[in-house]
C-alpha cells in the first residue's frame, strides 16, 4: 500500500521524467504498465513518474546489427512486431506472446518486465541468451552496460537516483545461430515454474558460442556458464548436449516453490535444457 502517496506525474520526455525522479525532499519512484504496482514493497514512496506517455521511449526499431526496443514498448507489441526476425526477433515475440494474456500484455512494458524481475518475468533470460545491453538515461547522460550486470546487481540497486531503463539493445544474429525459449508451467496463463532460453552460434561445424539462461526455476534470472563451457568449441553430438542440459541441472540453485518439488524440478529442467538446446542447434543448421 502506497500510504504516503500524494503526487503523480506525467512526463512526456526523458528529461522531465528524470528530473522529477530527482526532485529534492520527495520519496519518488517510476511506474510504467503499472502492473506490479499492487507487489511494491516500498510504502514511503510519496510521489510516482507515470512514464507511460514519454513518446519517445516507446519503439521497436533495428540499427544495423542491433534491435532496439524502447522501454515503454508493450510487450503486445513485441509479440506483434514484424519487422523483429531471425534467430533474435523469433524468441523475442515467441516469448512476449507466452507473457501472460493479451490485456497484461498491452500494459507490462518492456523496460518495466526487466526492472521489475520476478522469478516468472519471461523476457530477462531472453536478454541473457542473447548478449543484450541495456541503455540507462539520467537526463541528458547515458550509458550502456550488458543486461547481464544489471540483473546480477539487481536494477533497483544498479540504477542511479533518477536514472531509468531507457532501452534494451538486442545484437541481431543472422545465419548460423539457433534460439529457443522453452516455459514450463502448469497451465498457460500460470507463472512460468522453469523458463529456459538458450542460444547456440554455429562456425565452421563447431559451437562458438552457447548460452544456456534459466529463470522461474532459479530465484532469478542466471546463465549457467559452467554448462556453456562444456558446447563451447566443440562439434554438437546428441551426447555433448545431454552432458551441458545434466550440467545446467547440477549446477541450477533450484528455487523453493509450493508448485512441486526441488527433485521433480530438477529433473524436468534436464529434460527441458536439452530439448531446448536440440531445437536451438536444429535452427542454427538451417
Ligand atoms: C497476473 C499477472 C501475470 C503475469 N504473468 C507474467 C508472466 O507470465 N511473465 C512475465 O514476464 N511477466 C508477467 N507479469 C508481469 C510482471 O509480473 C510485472 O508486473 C511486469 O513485468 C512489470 O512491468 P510494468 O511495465 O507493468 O512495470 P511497472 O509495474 O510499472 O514497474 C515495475 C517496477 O519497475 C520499475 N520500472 C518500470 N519501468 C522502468 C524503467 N523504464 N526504468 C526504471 N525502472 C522502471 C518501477 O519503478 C517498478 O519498481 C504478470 C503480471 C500479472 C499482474
């Protein structure tokens, strides 16, 4: 309960928004699609920065070698989106379109579903799988670090006072890379109880680079590297990939959940990883 709220604002720039983000004297916070509003644990917030109308943080464009997805896009909008293709845009709207229903999805913004994480946000090990940045704005200044550092911080103790996710930048992979997004849950509308992304980067018959990435399962979202390292340069084999998905399971820290146990959920997780893995390698090769 928001007890001390008495202000709302309505920015239609990035610039005004920060400002009132750093407004002396006045406990503030942003909210964007406003759908975790009710989950907020700080009650000493007395102002909000509704940043749903700043304009220009809300697109999907692509830069060269870039997707660049503004962070008041609604994730309706990524799932729609058909300029986003490839082994990059194809997880990215399989993925939106798993997110909750089509109402949830016209108001969780982009930006706020990777600030906010919670064990079942859907996007954020997307971004781990495939190398995303994410771009911070402060007023005027900016800077651009990996989605990886914000999320193993935490973006609510990464990000400045009056700084906000102003963009995700997704690198856009052509030929030779495969990406898949598996959610495990027990209905469709239910929170994810194990999320997989993977991605596998294909050269001269060889795995380059693979990124297994897990949320849901784990309390947030997290690579599992040592299970990387086992595909990296090595020719894919049914083995090798049943050796990395046995991997991810060991090394998984596996969340407590009323949903089922830590025993089933681990030996689902197996079972996931190298379906998901197989079906990344399957597109990768095409
Ligand atoms: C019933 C239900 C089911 C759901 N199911 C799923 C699901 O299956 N998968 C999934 O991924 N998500 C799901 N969600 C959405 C998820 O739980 C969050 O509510 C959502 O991702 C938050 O996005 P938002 O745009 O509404 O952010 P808000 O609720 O507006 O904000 C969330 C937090 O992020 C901060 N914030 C927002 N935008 C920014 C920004 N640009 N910069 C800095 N800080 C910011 C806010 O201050 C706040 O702390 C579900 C939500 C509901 C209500």
């Amino acid at each position: 309960m928001l007890k001390k709220l008495t202000q709302f604002y309505y920015p239609e720039t990035i610039e005004e928004a920060c400002k009132y983000l750093g407004k002396k004297g006045e406990k503030t916070a942003v909210v964007a699609g406003g759908t975790s509003e009710a989950l907020r644990q700080d009650n000493s917030i007395e102002a909000l920065v509704d940043i749903s109308r700043v304009k220009e943080l809300n697109y999907i464009r692509k830069d060269s070698s870039i997707y660049r997805i503004g962070a008041t896009t609604p994730i309706q909008d990524i799932y729609k989106c058909s300029d986003l293709k490839g082994p990059s845009g194809e997880i990215l709207k399989y993925t939106a379109g798993k997110i909750g229903s089509t109402l949830l999805r016209n108001s969780i913004t982009a930006g706020g579903n990777l600030a906010a994480i919670f064990p079942w946000s859907d996007l954020p090990p997307v971004y781990l799988a495939l190398d995303a940045e994410v771009v911070l704005r402060k007023g005027k200044p900016k800077r651009t670090v990996p989605v990886e550092n914000l999320i193993n911080e935490r973006p609510n103790k990464f990000l400045g006072e009056n700084e906000i996710i102003a963009e995700i930048a997704v690198p856009v992979y052509g030929k030779g890379t495969g990406t898949s997004f598996v959610k495990f849950a027990k209905t469709a509308n239910d929170y994810s109880m194990i999320t997989v992304a993977t991605r596998v980067t294909l050269k001269s018959g060889k795995i380059e680079q693979a990124r297994i990435a897990l949320n849901a399962v784990t309390i947030s979202p997290v690579r599992i590297k040592d299970a990387e390292k086992i595909l990296e340069g090595q020719k894919p084999t049914s083995d090798l990939i049943a050796e990395a998905a046995a991997k991810t399971a060991e090394k998984a820290e596996i969340r407590k959940d009323f949903r089922a146990s830590k025993e089933y959920k681990r030996e689902v997780l197996e079972v996931l990883v190298r379906r998901s893995l197989e079906e990344a390698l399957e597109m990768a090769k095409k």
